[in-house]
C-alpha cells in the first residue's frame, strides 16, 4: 500500500500548507455518498476485477478464540466498477479501504449469502491498478477443524489451517476460487516462544512488546486461496535429510514431545521425493519442505511448501511400525506430494475440473507406492479396487459425471466424489496406459505440467494435451468418459468360419444393475482390448468401438476356446459373459491370465450377478479356488463374491452353513499361519494372516481362533508388548463380538485415560463392535454424549450399523440422535453420515431412511446427492437379494 499512501499524504500535507482555512460557519455540510445497489455475482465472481497479488497480516494467539488481521489485494481492474466481490464468511469486516490512482475511494462493505462479501464504492472504480485493503476480526474454529481452526495437544493449544475448497474464505477475506492463481506475503503476529511457520520460508522475525515477535514471509510462487497454509504454537520441528535434486530442507512440525514418532516418515521421505522427480523429470518446485503434523487424517493436505500429514500416518511409536502403518503413510505422502505438480504447479481453473487434480494425482499414486515397495503390490492392487470401486459407483443413475457441472456452494462441496472425481478418472488414465503403454502417458502428463506451469488449466487444456501427445483418437477417446455419466458394458459374440479369421462381433451399452430406473442408451468410444486362446497360442488385439455393434478380428488358426474381453484388466468397462462364454475363461490352466486380469474377470462376474446376468448361487462356485489361490490379491477379488451374501437375511440354519463353508475354505490356512508371527516374515505374509485370520474367526466364528483371538485381546490390553500390533487390532475385533461386561469396561477405561487422540478413537470405535444388546446401548450413550468428541465415537455408531446383529438397535438411536449429530460435524462428515445408510437392503428400511433423511438433507452441503444415492443403492440390494437368495439357498444346501 506504501506507494498509493505516500502521494496521498503529500496532498494533504500540501493542502493544509498553502490553504487558508474556511471559517467554522462557513464549513459546508458533509456530502452523504450514494451508494450504488448491491449485485452479487451469481457464484463465480468474474473477471472485472482481478487479485495479483496479497499482503495477509494475521495476529494469531492460540489461546485466545478470536484472532484480527488485515489483507491487502492489489487488483487489475479491467473495467469501471462500483463495486468489487470477493468472499468472507463468519468474518466481522471492521474496515474497508480502496486506494486507486494514488488517492482514496470511499468504500462500503457489505455481505451477501454464500459467503460473498461486497465492497462498494463512493465512485467508479477505472481500469488499472488498485489496492483493497480489508481490516476484519475472525474465530478460531474449535469443534469441526475447518478454516482456521485450534486444537490442543498436551493441555496446550495449536493452530492449523484447512481451506480446502472453499474454507480460506472462513479465515480471510480473499478472492477463494481457484483460478485466482497469485503470489502471497504472510505476515503474523505471535508469541515469542511460539513456532509460526507457512507456505514459503521466514524472511524476517522481529521482537516486539508485549513478548511477541512479527514474522514475515517470502512472497510465495502463485496459489490459490486454498493452499495458503500455516501453523502457530509450540511446536517442536524435527529436521530430515536435504531433499531432491537441490537439496531442499525437509523438517517435520510435531506437537511438543512426539518428535521421535516421525522416525519412519523422516527416514522415507527424501526417497518419496526422488521418486516424485524421476516420474516428472523436474526437480522438487519449492524452496523447503515442511510436514505439518495435523492432529487428523482430515486436513491432510497438498499445500505448497508447507504439506499437511495426519497424525496417525505420521506419528508412529518406535517399534509400531507395522506393515499396514508404513504402506499407508508411503502411500498418502505419496499422494499429497505429487500433487505438488499435480495441483500446486498446475491448478484446475474452476472446480468442475478439480478431477484433474485428483485423478491424475491418485493414477499417479498407485505408480510411484509400487517403485517405493514392490512387494506390496500396489499398483495391482490399487488398480483393480480402482476399477471395481469406480465402477460400482458409476452404475448407480444418481453418480454425476467425471466432469460435474458446478452451479452452486453444494456443487462444490459435492465435487469432490471418491468414487467419481480420484477412482473414475485414474481408471481411465489406466485404461490409456493399457492401450497406449506407460510411457507414452508419462510423457503426456510431463508435457501437461510443463505447458501449464504456474498457472490454470482446464480440461478442454488436458484433452489438447492428449491430442498433441498421444494423437487426437486418443483424446477422442478419453473426451468421451468425462462429460457423460456410467460405465459401458461391452459383450461379444464369436464367429468362427471355415478359412477365415475368428472375429469378435461386439456390442455397447450402459451397464446397470437390475432394479436401476436408468436407461442403456449410452454410448463412448471405447478402446476394447480383448484376449484369447485354443491351446498353447494365444493373441491379443484392440479396436476403438465406438458405435452401438463393431467387430474385433482375432489372430489366431482356428476357433478360440477362451475369450477375455478385457485384457490386462485396464479397460473401463464391463465385461458382460454369458455362462458359456464363463466357464471355459475361468477353467484356463493356472498362468494363463495374469492376476489383473484375474481379478477385473471376478469383478465383472460380480457386476453380472448385480445385472441378473448370473445368479449369486452360480457365482459362489468360483469363491474356493480364490481362497486357496497363492495371491492375497486374488483371495480379495475373491470376496466381493462372498460379501455379497446377506448373512442376516438368511434363515438361521443357513446362516450357520454359510459360516460353516467360510471356515472350511478359510480355517485350514488361518490355523496354519497362527496367532503368532514369525522373525524374517515378509509383508505379504502379515497380511495375509491378518486377512485370512480376519475371515476364519470372523466371518466364519471359527471357535478356536476366536478363543485364541480373545486370549490375545486381554493380553494386549494388559501389556501392549505382550502381542505382536499386527495381530492385536484383529484380535480386539473378533474379541469384541462376543465380549463379556468385563472386556467393554477395559477398553472404555483405557480410552478414558488414553492421551493419543488417534489411539482413543481406536479403542472407542471397538465399542461399536460389541453385539451383546446391553453392552451396544451403553456404547451408543457415548456417541450421544459430551465425555468425547464425536469426530471420535461416530465410529460406534457405524460399527454398531454394519454389523447385523446390532443394527436394528444402531438404527433407532440414530434415527432419535441424526439432528444433533448434525450440528456437531461438518457437511462432508453428515454426508457420510448418511451414506452409511446403504448398508440397508430392505424396502422397509429404505422408506425409514427416506422418511428421516428427505426433511433434512437440504440444509446439508452435499445432503441432497448423498441421500439419493443411498436410496437407488439400497433399492438395487433389495431387488438383487430377491433374485439371487434361492440360489444362495440352493447352493448352501448342497455343500
């Protein structure tokens, strides 16, 4: 603001040099100014006005509950104006000034709904640049950790910030759209003993009275709102290995204390990092690389500079450091960091496009976790629950499409869909990889970056991209899977004629399951990549379908005994298989379709039980030879098979064969790993034996393990070194079905008296696995009550929903409680909330749910599409159990 200040002072200085003054009686009266009429923008703010550049001041005391700041913009105004839009919400505007052509405009704010704040203007605004300079008082948020918010760790209280994607406006006034991609000057006011730390490094501390100090920071790179990012409190910073080609500092900011719980994230990072630079061929983009260590999973977050990892990724207790542990905190630094090209260097211009933020980054994930540890398999892995998951979600009529049009504050919110916005469009980048080959798609997303650094980009720009790169039938292609909704299904019929080449004679359509109210009418153009074989010889090949019917010829002499209609299991699609078609495809010997394949070959099997191609009863023969299958990817492909019999719902005598088949198929390798690990053991033997442990004692009641698992359980209470961690989380779950008044009051008091947020959300969330009535209601009492936050203890409540035996109990007291949980959380979390709804699978549960939740979900962003979507879930479950239970029935009486 200086160089706007100064003139003005001159003028005025000059004023009262050389003008006599008027006497008093003379003095005119003071001109009231006509303000114009407020018109705030519709929901984006235009391009009239725009920011370049910010200047935030913030005194930030963490004790204290209100905070005050000033920010000042400069702005390139393109067009005279009266008024200028921006946001704020919750936020008290104590003044508001507007420097323009070196002198003052008179100003006025005023607010709007949707968090639009509006300054008026005594006068027009005219072209060029100008200065707004917004004095206001904000409150730190200490119950939802949105915008700024506080929490305290040790009987001391921190701030942190999550903005994300429209929250900044909570904690300042600012222009909170992502396209408003600008360079930023933090400077705060704070204790001296306090550790303030942002986005860019500290320029300058100085000493002030009162025992604080001002920090300012160096102007960042351009971001947006949302990734303005900062912590203030007494933090204790742990310091890495430089990282990256340039050798950038690395720190880690923890809760005073928990500095050696970082071991492991210090130790793997600067890797992560390298990994991250290959992949890109770029160095690391920013000057430092601080890991805020934020008290939840929620507020893990990409800002740039200055990356946001949950405490119970990050802090992990020497001697904790379990497979599952690891895995999770390589897998999500992995995430957050490369969307530090993804994201940060490149920024989606609007939110309709925020997929290309996530999408990219979770392909881009599942890759680089794989180069950290090949032993877990991941991009298999992640791949195929990808795939199946993105799938399943897009064949409900109520799923948007990858690209959602946004028209209101709920639209934003709600783009941010896991099925849709992160699984969807990495299955589709997958897909390219499988047609195209991996390079190829490297090196188009390296040209991505390179052309849209530090700046926007849309998804016309991304499909440009493609079209340069890997060439326009290409970007054709991938154009066609993101303004339309659901997933195709592509069959085929095989024609074999004598002398001439077997030909493939395919087909498309939109794929839904029985009981959905959509149409199939849809059509994509859809690379198909299909294999098969008579004997020994096998081939491959593709074609683009791209109309209703095409043909695919196969080299091969002679008819095809097998046909695998998605081969490498990357197409995004499904595959349709009549029962001749299957059996054969599933008989191939052992090697002839690779484990993907495997496991895409069990999802679509799957998504023809949901369509009422094949019956639940037909499909369960398949389940046996994945649980003695080698791979645990292969055992997991297998249980969406299993999972999809409704236990519950079956008589008793059949509840018991059913649970009897589990431990006949799963027991015998359960028993043979044991309770106990064994020195030198690999990661997949750990989770293998937690999984098939998991399932023999748990789904299967097998009696012995269960006894072993309840023994483990008390032990572990008892001593925490006494069991192995790995076992101890399985042991405590299967323990808990079946625990006794004693086993609750251990584990309530342990998480009474539990300092670790993350470690008494863990305890607590076993209460909800109790199914003794009694042992439910009292673990329920605490969901409703004040004794814990209820961040934590909504755990009970879902694991007291999913499992059958308390549910009916579980659905009463959340109907009685659903109005006051929905005060106490975010939108994001009540929309959860009402997801869980979908583990209904009966029209009368369906119109209870619909009776409660209809009233109340327009006052809840994201309310409306999450509860239309539990419905058509649940109306679907409910028409594939009466179809499919006679033949679960008739299969289950004659094992």
């Amino acid at each position: 603001m200086r160089p706007f200040l100064l003139p003005l002072l001159a003028l005025v200085a000059l004023h009262c040099a050389h003008a006599p003054e008027p006497p008093a009686s003379a003095a005119p009266p003071a001109a009231t100014p006509s303000w114009p009429e407020p018109q705030p923008p519709a929901l984006r703010l235009g391009e009239a006005v725009r920011p370049v550049h910010y200047l935030l001041d913030l005194t930030l005391l963490p004790s204290e509950p209100t905070y005050s700041g000033t920010v000042t913009v400069d702005l390139d105004v393109r067009e005279p104006t009266r008024q200028v839009w921006l946001h704020a919400q919750d936020l008290e505007i104590t003044q508001a000034r507007v420097l323009s052509g070196g002198r003052a405009v008179e100003a006025r704010p005023v607010t709007a709904s949707e968090g639009r704040l509006g300054v008026l203007l005594a006068e027009p605004l005219s072209p060029g640049h100008a200065q707004l300079i917004l004095s206001f008082q904000g409150h730190t948020d200490r119950e939802r950790s949105q915008g700024l918010y506080s929490v305290e760790e040790g009987g001391q209280p921190y701030l942190y910030t999550f903005f994300e994607p429209i929250d900044a406006r909570r904690a300042f006034p600012c222009f909170d759209e992502p396209g408003f991609k600008v360079p930023w000057v933090l400077r705060f006011t704070v204790k001296q003993e306090h550790v303030a730390l942002a986005n860019s490094p500290i320029a300058s501390e100085e000493p002030l009275a009162g025992g604080l100090k001002r920090v300012t920071f160096a102007e960042s790179r351009p971001m947006p709102s949302y990734l303005v990012a900062f912590v203030v409190g007494p933090f204790d910073l742990v310091e890495g290995s430089p990282i990256g080609r340039n050798h950038v500092p690395l720190r880690f900011i923890v809760p005073k204390g928990r500095g050696a719980e970082t071991a492991y994230a210090v130790k793997v990072t600067p890797r992560i990092i390298t990994l991250l630079e290959d992949f890109f061929d770029q160095p690391y983009p920013y000057e430092k690389l601080d890991v805020a260590v934020v008290p939840r999973y929620w507020g893990t977050m990409e800002h740039p500079g200055i990356v946001a990892l949950g405490q119970p990724l990050t802090l992990i207790r020497p001697g904790e450091e379990t497979v599952m542990r690891r895995r999770a905190y390589a897998n999500i630094a992995i995430h957050e960091l490369g969307h530090y090209w993804f994201g940060d260097v490149v920024t989606c211009r609007w939110w309709d496009d925020i997929w290309l933020n996530e999408s990219l980054t979770s392909w881009l994930d599942t890759k680089i976790t794989d180069q950290f540890e090949p032993s877990w398999n991941f991009a298999l892995d992640g791949q195929a629950n990808s795939l199946a998951f993105a799938l399943q979600v897009d064949s409900l009529t109520a799923t948007p499409p990858l690209r959602k049009p946004i028209t209101t504050n709920d639209d934003i919110i709600g783009s941010f869909d896991n099925g849709t916005t992160y699984a969807k469009g990495a299955s589709l980048l997958n897909m390219l990889q499988g047609w195209r080959g991996l390079e190829p798609v490297r090196d188009m997303l390296r040209a991505h970056v390179r052309e849209h650094a530090w700046g926007v980009a849309t998804t016309e720009d991304f499909v440009a991209t493609i079209g340069k790169t890997l060439g326009p039938d290409t970007a054709h292609v991938f154009q066609s899977f993101i303004e339309q909704p659901g997933a195709p299904r592509i069959s085929a019929a095989l024609e074999c004629k004598a002398g001439a080449q077997p030909v493939l004679k395919l087909s498309q359509e939109r794929f839904l399951p029985a009981g959905s109210p959509g149409s199939k009418a849809q059509k994509w153009n859809v690379p198909v990549c299909a294999r098969a074989g008579r004997g020994k010889d096998t081939t491959r090949a593709c074609t683009v379908l791209s109309a209703e019917t095409g043909e695919l010829p196969l080299s091969l002499s002679g008819c095809p005994t097998w046909v695998l209609l998605n081969a490498e299991g990357t197409g995004y699609y499904r595959s349709g298989y009549t029962r001749e078609q299957l059996s054969p495809l599933w008989a191939t010997p052992a090697g002839t379709l690779t484990i993907s394949e495997r496991l895409t070959l069990l999802g679509d099997v799957k998504a023809g039980v949901d369509r009422g191609d094949v019956l639940l009863g037909e499909a369960l023969k398949m389940v046996p030879s994945t649980a003695s299958d080698p791979s645990s990817l292969v055992l997991d492909g297998g249980l969406q098979l299993l999972f999809s019999v409704h236990i519950s719902l079956l008589p008793e005598a059949d509840q018991q064969r059913f649970r009897k088949w589990v431990r006949t198929l799963y027991g015998p390798r359960a028993r043979a790993l044991g309770w106990k690990s064994s020195p030198g053991e690999s990661d997949e033997v750990k989770e293998l034996r937690w999984q098939l442990l998991s399932l023999a004692a748990g789904m299967g009641q097998d009696p012995a393990l269960s006894q072993e698992a309840g023994r483990l359980a008390k032990a572990w209470l008892a001593d925490r070194k006494a069991v192995d961690l790995e076992l101890a989380r399985p042991a405590l779950q299967i323990a808990v079905r079946k625990g006794d008044t004693n086993l609750f009051e251990q584990i309530l008091a342990q998480a009474r008296k539990e300092q670790d947020r993350n470690e008494r959300a863990e305890l607590l969330g076993l209460l909800g696995g109790f199914q003794d009535p009694a042992l439910a209601k009292r673990a329920l009492t605490l969901v409703a009550g004040d004794e814990f936050d209820v961040r934590d203890t909504q755990r009970i409540l879902q694991g007291a929903l999913y499992r059958p035996e308390t549910r009916a109990l579980a659905w009463e007291f959340y109907q009685q409680n659903f109005d006051k949980f929905a005060s106490r959380l975010r939108s994001d979390e009540v929309g959860r909330l009402i997801g869980i709804t979908r583990v209904f699978c009966e029209e009368s549960q369906r119109a209870e749910a619909e009776a409660l939740l209809k009233p109340r979900v327009a006052q809840i962003e994201g309310g409306p599409r999450e509860l239309t979507r539990s419905l058509e879930a649940i109306r679907v479950c409910v028409e594939s159990e009466r179809r499919n239970q006679p033949s679960v029935l008739e299969f289950l009486r004659h094992l």
